[in-house]
C-alpha cells in the first residue's frame, strides 16, 4: 500500500526518502531517474530566472507607481518530449499579465529559447518527468513514488516562495488520485476554483484581443508620407 502525499513534508525530506529506499531496493532505477537521486538534485529549479521575475526593476511602469505587486499564474505542463516544464509567460491555458511587466522581458519570456538552452520565462524543468510517473504507477516502485512526492513538494515550494514577492493569482500544483491504496494517477491540476480558472481564461482572452485591436487601430492612423 501506498502512503499518501503529505504537503507538509518538504522536498528534502521526500529525496532523503527516497535515497533510503534507493539503498534497500533489489532493483535498479532508470540511469534517467537515477539522476534524480544525486547529492546536488535541485528539481530542475532555475533560480536565476526566479530572481529576474521577481526583481521589481522588470515589473512594468504602472505596477510600480500603483505600488502593487505583478500578477503572475504559475503554468505547469508536460511538453513533447515528456518532460514537465514549469513556467509564468507560457503554457496551455495562456494566462499571463503582460501589461505588468516590461514589454522586452515578457517578449523574452514567452520565447522558448531567449537564453541558451532554455526560456527565461520557466523557472522549473523536470527531465524524464513521464517516464518518473510510470515507474510510480505502473511498476510501484517505492524509490519513484517518494521522488514523485518530492517534485511535487517542490513546485508547492516554488509557489509559496512565489507568493511572497508577487501577486501569485493562481498555479498549478500535482494531484494525486488513488485506488485501493495505490496511486493510479499524478496530474497538474489549478489550485484556484474551476469556475475562476475558467474566467481567468476567457479574461486573458479579452485583453489580447482588446490589445489587438488598439494595435489595428494604431496601424489605421499611420500615414506614412505624414511629417517625419
């Protein structure tokens, strides 16, 4: 039987955790997962590119005269190779406050490549993150189990630290469902309510194409043999 997520037990705890259960197992983990398991393991986390998105210098003109906080929706999402991305300006749902941050840096956010190797705009990647899960479920393996508590630990970690430079509007957290006390699936799951989640959604909606409009009107008044 499978113990449950505690969202109390901190990541380092759960990659301790894990480690033991390394040591007693007969089997091996995958060399991909095995990684997971190594003395400097941060969970994918760039710091970096936290302290750029909470670093007031980038936040847009009037977020700092109205002395408020930047909106920000913590995404979360298995891209194609299947491996989990963790990111504020890109993700499937689209929720991104543009207009509180400078124009370049949330050009550049958005971008999956503005610095080499990766997005400024994610903050967390988890390599081999699928393959983790199916050793999880499928195979049970206790060592898989207790790092996939750790990540999930981790991103909390992530949010709550989020939280306390910024107007952190909503995130994605994993959800754990379990049968017969087994977990049968890991999934990114809002942590807001479903019904706000899906007015967040149709409010960025509106606000691009507000913003596309003022745009089409702007090229409309353009004269181009008008006074230099």
């Amino acid at each position: 039987m499978t113990e449950p997520f505690e969202p109390s037990i901190p990541s380092s705890d759960y990659l301790a955790l894990a480690r033991e259960r390394q040591r007693a197992e007969t089997s091996t983990l995958n060399e991909e997962l095995a990684q997971m398991l190594d003395d400097d393991y941060a969970f994918g986390l760039n710091q970096e590119h936290v302290d750029v998105l909470i670093y007031p210098a980038n936040w847009s003109t009037a977020v700092r005269s109205e002395s408020r906080r930047p909106r920000v929706f913590l995404h979360a999402r298995i891209n194609q190779k299947r491996n989990a991305e963790i990111n504020w300006a890109r993700g499937d749902h689209d929720i991104v406050y543009d207009e509180d941050f400078l124009a370049r840096y949330v050009n550049a956010a958005q971008s999956a490549d503005s610095v080499p190797w990766r997005g400024i705009g994610e903050l967390m990647w988890w390599k081999g993150y699928e393959l983790l899960v199916s050793n999880a479920i499928i195979r049970k393996s206790p060592v898989a189990i207790a790092l996939l508590y750790a990540h999930a630990a981790a991103l909390n970690s992530l949010a709550s630290v989020l939280a306390q430079h910024v107007n952190l509007v909503g995130a994605m957290a994993l959800k754990f469902t379990y049968q017969d006390g087994e977990i049968i699936s890991a999934d990114f799951v809002p942590t807001i309510p479903a019904d706000r989640f899906q007015e967040m959604i149709k409010e960025r909606g509106q606000r691009k194409a507000a913003t596309l409009r003022e745009a089409v009107e702007r090229m409309g008044k353009f004269d181009p043999e008008g006074p230099e």
